[in-house]
C-alpha cells in the first residue's frame, strides 16, 4: 500500500489519500504532474500469497492488459474511462481520465431530484451492468460499494470498473460510514460467514433455495447492489443488510425492508421495485436486467402528446385544408410524358391504355420527322394503310449469305497478286532457257568424244570421189535401235574369200557409243547411200540423233 505523496511513474503521478478498497485493488486520489488534473489510480499486486516465478509475473500481467483492453471497450457514459496503465514492482497500475473530483455518494443528505430522475438513473446503470456482463462473461460479481460508485462534478453517479474476472471474497473494506454490507447481497457475503450461522440460515431454505444461495453471485447480485445503492441515493439512509434481514426472520420478526421504504415515501411503482430487488433469495428477485427495466419503464417521462384540437377555439371551425402548389420538375425521379391528345396515336379497341398523368411543368414536344412512337399498341396493317400513312416502316434488312470455304489447294487467281503471276513467267522462262542449256551441253560432250575439229576441216575442203558400186556393204549398226531388236536378228557369215572393199569415208558423222561393245554382228540389209553434204554442224548432229 502506498503512503500519501508517494510517487509512481518516474515522478508523474503523486498520491493524495487511499478511500477503500474494490475487490482485491486498492483505490487512491492522486494528481498527475503533467497534465495538473486529480485522477484516480487502482492499484492491484500481482501475487497474494507466494512469490512468482517470471512466467507467471508475466503471465498475470497479460490478463491485466487484456481486461483493461476490455474496460476500454464499454461505451456507456456511466463508466469511468481509463486512461493508461503500468506495472512497477510487482504491482499494476491502472490510471483513470481527470473528469474532476470523484466524491463518494454517502458525502450527500437525500437527493433534490424526484422519482422520474431516479427510475432513469437505475435504468441507466442496469444497462451498464448488462455491457460488462456481455464484455466479461467469466465475471462472476461486479462490486458496486460506496467504493467503487463516485460521483463526478456534475452530480452524475460513475462506476469504478476494474475488470477482474476471478471470484473473490467480499471482505469488509474501508469506506466513510463502514456500511460496505448493506450493498451486498446475502450469496456475496456467504463464505465469510462462520458455520453456525450458515447452519442457522440455511434451515429456513429448501434445497433449491440452498443451492442458489451457495452458487457464485450473478446477475440477480447485480440488480440487488444497484437497488440498494440508489435506495440511500434517493433516501438518504442507508437499506438494512441482508444478514440481519436473516437474523430478523429466523427470530419471528418481521423484515425490516418493509419499514424502510415506507418511511422512504417513495410512490408505489417504484418502492414495488425496491422490494421486489431487496429480496434476500434470489428466486424471489427479478430474473433479468430487461425485467427490471421493464418495471421501471412507467416511470420514464413520456413525450408530450400533441393535441390539434387545442390550436383553435371550439366555436371556431378549422381552416379548410390548401392544396399543395405544383412541385418542382426533378430530371432524377420524374419521367419526361407529352400532355395527352398531342402524340400522335392509333386507338385500338382491343388495348386498353391507362390514363397519363398531367404533369404540372409539359416538356416540349418533339414532332418525329422518320419515325413515330406510340404509348398504344397499333393494330394489324394492311397494304392501303402502308401506302396512306406518313409513318415510314424499317424493313429487315436480309443479311448477305457468307461464301462458302473454299479448299486450300483450289487455284484461285483472285487471291493472286498481279506480280505473283511475273514471278510465276520468269520462273517458268528461266527452267525452259536452263533446260535447253543442259541438253546442248551435253550433246556438245557426247559429240566431242567422236569427231574432232580437225579432220572436220579435212574432209570439208578434200574432193569426195564417186562411191563405188559394192552390192552389199557392210556398216555399223546404228545407235537408235535397241539391244532387244539387235540381239533377235539372225547374225549372217561372210563369205571367206570375200573381202569387204574400203569405201569412201561417208559424210555422215557417227556418233559415239558409250554403250559396252557389243559381239561382231552383221546385218543383211544395207544401208541406203549418205547424201552429201558440204559442211557439218551440230544442228544436223541433233537432228539425226
């Protein structure tokens, strides 16, 4: 516990005084340094009865934080925010925002404020009560003590929230009058209770009502701490506990509770409320936080109702209602429509058309010069209505068949540029010029084998003499025939005695053979007598050949 003018946080945070206890923290009026504002700090040790190792130091710091990540959540007016928090030797800081002097509630005789203001503070609270249940749903109690209720400058009630979850013992804590106990109900005082007591009071319970009494405190705890506390709010004196409530009705007395809210002189919706909450067994109390709400609802102010007929006299009758004038033209909601009887239309008696609206601004109107556009549905049209109407039709408009694929070997001279067509002529010219190159070369080799330049010259400019008259001479077989046609002629034997005679060199040229030789074969035709020639040339080569 720290000492008045202790300092905390390198010097930024000085004590004023401790004023109690809430749960197992203790609460003191500080001021902080820095920002020169009074605030409230919460301090809570990590261990209470061993020393901790640094897994669980840590540890226990962490749920800390998140509790008070948590109590940041709640956004009810009626909390008290929380500004940072710190740990420093083994103990958690928890610093509250400087909304002023917090005062305790018990500083204060009976409240100048009627039931109205009242009903709206406990509704107010029981839905604070109801957010931190949801935010904290492991929560067992939530300590609502002249402790832990302040009020700020405004006279408004706060609560001081610190977020633990675990169970705890009320224990009688420091506070103003000592009267910690009249604030909680008979299950949160239960297990400091010695065994001859609880032996006592828990005759005159059932084994429901016993359990009940037994289990951890609740909602039905909550509603009782808040009933309670505004019961000496709006009184001004403080409830009898629940303890001696007990005490009372085991020795045949009658409940206190009675008596004072009937010296209370509260009206009795709400002192119906008070003890309906008051109740020592939690059966007997509301069952939910929407229960009690509802119950305080007839207390709420309601509006005001307003009442037409107050605004004139009886005598007088009201004034005869005025039409509204003609509202703006919007180009976003409404629709642009020609005045009816200007568009040209063609009735029908088979349609019905529903009547246009007239709207209060016409748009102008456009005469259709092609084509026009009607709301109705025209009837059939016949060939005199076609040629006497100015309107004008659109005709479908047949679409042109797609030619057919065409094969990709298929000539085609239309897919064929002009040039491919010269490259094609100068192709086919040039194969032709080449050709007829080869096949004069070749003849001019073939021939060259055989007859020389030389003698050509010889035999040119020499007198050929007459040939002599020889019946059957004997001469070459010429090189056009085939081997077939040669190898089936008969071969014919010369005479032994007879000698061929040498004839004159003949004119005509063989050519030679580059065919293997071939056996002595002689033939029996002769052949016929060579022209004479004057000169030789290779044309006449070709055309023999």
């Amino acid at each position: 516990m720290l000492s008045s003018d202790s300092i905390i946080q390198k010097g930024r945070y000085r004590i004023i005084r401790k004023f109690g206890t809430i749960g197992t923290s203790i609460v003191y009026d500080a001021f902080d340094n820095l920002r020169a504002a009074n605030v409230v700090i919460a301090e809570t040790p990590l261990a209470t009865t061993r020393v901790l190792t640094v897994a669980e130091r840590e540890a226990q710091a962490r749920r800390f934080e998140q509790n008070f990540n948590l109590a940041k959540l709640i956004s009810n007016d009626r909390l008290v925010r929380y500004a940072e928090q710190f740990v420093e030797v083994d103990r958690h800081y928890v610093v509250t925002e400087s909304i002023g002097q917090l005062t305790s509630p018990l500083a204060f005789a009976r409240r100048s404020a009627d039931e109205i203001n009242i009903a709206v503070e406990i509704d107010a609270w029981l839905t604070l009560a109801d957010e931190i249940r949801n935010r904290f749903p492991m929560i067992s109690n939530i300590e609502i003590t002249p402790t832990s209720v302040r009020m700020d400058p405004t006279m408004r009630t706060r609560l001081l929230f610190l977020g633990e979850s675990e169970r705890f013992v009320s224990q009688q804590s420091y506070s103003e009058d000592g009267a910690e106990l009249a604030y909680l109900p008979l299950e949160s005082i239960w297990p400091q209770l010695d065994a001859a007591s609880q032996k006592a009071i828990s005759n005159t319970y059932n084994d429901l009502s016993l359990e009940r009494l037994e289990s951890p405190p609740d909602l039905t705890s909550d509603i009782y701490s808040i009933a309670a506390m505004f019961f000496r709010i709006g009184s001004g004196q403080t409830p009898p506990n629940a303890l001696e409530r007990s005490i009372e009705l085991l020795e045949g007395s009658a409940d206190s509770l009675i008596k004072s809210i009937e010296l209370a002189g509260f009206s009795l919706e709400l002192s119906n409320f008070f003890a309906r909450a008051l109740q020592i067994k939690r059966e007997d109390r509301f069952e939910s936080f929407a229960e009690a709400r509802s119950v305080l609802g007839n207390l709420k102010p309601a509006a005001p109702a307003w009442n037409i007929a107050d605004d004139h006299d009886l005598l007088e009758l009201p004034p005869e209602p005025v039409a509204a004038g003609p509202r703006a033209f919007s180009r976003r909601s409404d629709i642009i429509e020609i005045a009816p009887g200007t568009a040209p239309s063609i009735e029908s008696p088979k349609s019905v058309v529903p009547e246009q609206r007239p709207t209060p601004v016409p748009a102008p109107i456009r005469v259709p010069t092609a084509i026009a556009y009607s709301p109705k549905a025209p009837p059939a049209v016949t060939r005199s209505d076609i040629l006497d109407a100015p309107i004008i039709y659109e005709t479908p408009v047949e679409r042109v068949p797609k030619p057919a694929a065409r094969p990709l070997l298929e000539p085609s001279f239309e897919m064929v540029p002009v040039r491919s067509y010269t490259a094609l002529f100068a192709g086919i010219i040039a194969i032709v010029v080449l050709a007829g190159s080869v096949v004069t070369y070749m003849m001019t080799q073939t021939s060259g084998n055989v007859v020389e330049p030389a003698p050509q010259a010889t035999v040119m400019s020499e007198p050929r003499p007459e040939p002599p008259t020889i019946s059957q001479p004997v001469v070459a077989a010429e090189p056009e025939k085939s081997t077939s046609i040669e190898t089936q002629l008969p071969a014919i034997q010369q005479p032994a005695g007879d000698k061929p005679q040498q004839t004159a060199k003949p004119e005509r040229i063989a050519v030679a053979d580059t065919r293997q030789p071939k056996k002595a074969a002689e033939t029996t035709d002769p052949k016929p007598e060579p022209k004479k020639k004057k000169t030789v040339t290779v044309d006449d080569l070709i055309s023999d050949n």
